[in-house]
C-alpha cells in the first residue's frame, strides 16, 4: 500500500474493497479542506 499527495497504489487482491476505496477518497476530500500551507504574516500569495 503506497499513500501520497493525489496518489494511491495497492497490489492486486481481494483486499482492494469497496470500503477502501471509499475510506481513500473521504480522506482526500478532507485533505482539500484543509490548508496545506500557512501563509506567513496573513500574506496572501
């Protein structure tokens, strides 16, 4: 199993389900949210 930024990589078998599949994209809907870099001094860049 490889996680990194927009990427998801896993071996071919039956633990590649449904619910993983579902677990990855809420995890990267979250993410988005969520700032990935603090701007220094309130700088809007």
């Amino acid at each position: 199993e490889f996680w990194a930024d927009g990427y998801f990589a896993r071996t071919v078998g039956d633990q590649v389900t449904a619910e993983v599949i579902k677990r990855y994209i809420q995890y990267h809907r979250q993410e988005e949210k969520s700032p990935q870099q603090l701007d220094l001094f309130g700088a809007v860049p």
